[in-house]
C-alpha cells in the first residue's frame, strides 16, 4: 500500500525549527508527502530528506505561499503551475492581491498508475474580496486542469482547498455561513468537484461531524477541537475501489492545519 500525506505545513522551516518535521517523518513515514504553505525556496531549507526526492514551486513572494512534493516514488515528470491554456481559457490573471500564478498553488507529477496534484487553493479573505477569483477564475480552472490530467490517467489530488463542504466540516456551521471558507460561492466550487466524479475519500470511510483538519490559534481552538476540515485528498472515480484508508491526523503539530492522508493500492 502506498501512502500519500498532505500537509499545510504554514511555514516548512517553522516547522523544522520546533522539531517537528524528523519526528512526523519517522512515525508516519509517508511514501510521498504533498506540502503546502512552505513559505521557503530551496535553497533555504535544510530538513531531514533522506530516501527521498523534493520537488518545491514557491511563491516568487519571499515566505509565502508555495508547495511541494516530496516522495521516495521517482514521478515520471514535474509540472509547475497551471498550463498557458487553462490561464487563458479562465482568464486567471491578476486581482488586487496580486497574481495567483506567481504564488506557487498548483504543483502536477506524473506517476506510473495516476498523476498527483498538491494544491494551496487562495484564500477568500476576511471581506470576502478574492471570492470573484474563487468562484469565476480559479475554481473552474482547477477543476478543468484535473480533468484534463484525468483524460490520460487517474487523478489524486489534494491540498488545502480553503472551504469547508458540509455542515459537517466545522464545528460551527451557523454563525459562519456566508464567511469565508463557507460561503455558497465556495461551497458550489467544491461541490463541482463531486459533480465531476471525484471522491471526497474521507467521506468512504468517516461520516458526521467532529473530524477536522485546521484550528484558529485563538481561545485553545484546538485543545477544544474547535475547528474545520480544509484539507483533501478528492480521487478520480476510478480509484474508489483501491483506496483503503483516509485519515486526519489530528495528533501531529506543528501548524495550524494538521496532515491528512489516504493509503492506495496500486
């Protein structure tokens, strides 16, 4: 069984400085690790990779933003970023906060059997002012993007996607409709996702409330599980019957999100 992790890690070398990264890897031991968040190029990283190769996309902003995939799997190939078609199909250009090509969010490799996407979906801030890029732009390009991929093989992709489903995914569902992360905008996005014929795979084997992946540093959120579930693994369809296991690692610190993972037979 292969397994695959997906970590907002909000700042891989906060991580590494709190002595976090080598414990997670020796007692998880992930075959291939997605990271979003890094906040950090290459070169001014120093963690623990042994057995594994690293493959970084980080936002041209210094310490922000950014993914990568880390995995002891050699993928066949490595994409940086959406293709020229789909930004100009979704005409994903600029906004106010500047453009979300350059922010490191989308990072593509190919394996043998599937292709895995790690993704660091923008956020609609506090205003809601980034929701037009959400609803008009981005969302339907991811979607389109995973499709595409999925014309020549299976899809696992996985990130933080920034919205949470269901009622189901926040502890407190009614004060934040219509906020961020919960909006209808957001919320239609993902469902998009699920009309399309991906599987949301946590939901094969865990269904209610109470299982969430991001808390608020504010009032012991976390201590008191106050939280939401941002963070995915979605699957081509094709893939139901191989997956095994999908969980939330609540237990594992270090950031404000925790790891999720799935384990698949291939």
């Amino acid at each position: 069984m292969t397994t695959i992790y997906s970590w907002n890690v909000n700042g891989i070398r906060a991580v590494e400085r709190k002595e976090l990264w080598k414990p997670f890897l020796e007692k998880e031991k992930p075959d291939i690790i997605c990271l979003q968040e890094i906040k950090a190029k290459q070169d001014q990283i120093d963690i623990h990779l042994a057995d594994y190769d690293s493959f970084w996309y980080p936002a041209l902003k210094p310490g922000y933003s950014g993914t990568a995939i880390i995995s002891k799997i050699p993928p066949k190939q490595v994409i940086d970023g959406f293709p020229e078609d789909i930004i100009k199909k979704h005409k994903l250009n600029a906004d106010n906060y500047g453009n979300p090509n350059d922010e490191g969010r989308v990072l593509s490799a190919e394996f043998d059997k599937f292709w895995l996407v790690t993704v660091y979906t923008p956020n609609a801030k506090d205003d809601l002012s980034r929701i037009p890029l959400r609803e008009k732009h981005w969302d339907p390009a991811f979607l389109d993007y995973c499709k595409q991929l999925e014309k020549t093989k299976p899809v696992i992709f996985c990130g933080d996607l920034n919205v949470a489903h269901t009622e189901d995914d926040l502890a407190n569902p009614k004060p934040n409709r219509g906020k961020k992360g919960f909006t209808n905008e957001e919320r239609s996005g993902f469902q998009a996702f699920i009309d399309a014929g991906f599987i949301d795979t946590f939901r094969i084997f865990t269904q209610g409330n109470g299982h969430y992946s991001w808390w608020s540093y504010f009032a012991k959120s976390r201590e008191r599980n106050v939280g939401w579930r941002i963070d995915y693994f979605l699957t081509s369809k094709s893939l139901e019957p191989n997956i095994k296991t999908a969980k939330i690692h609540a237990d594992v610190l270090g950031s404000d999100h925790c790891p999720v993972s799935i384990g698949i037979d291939l």
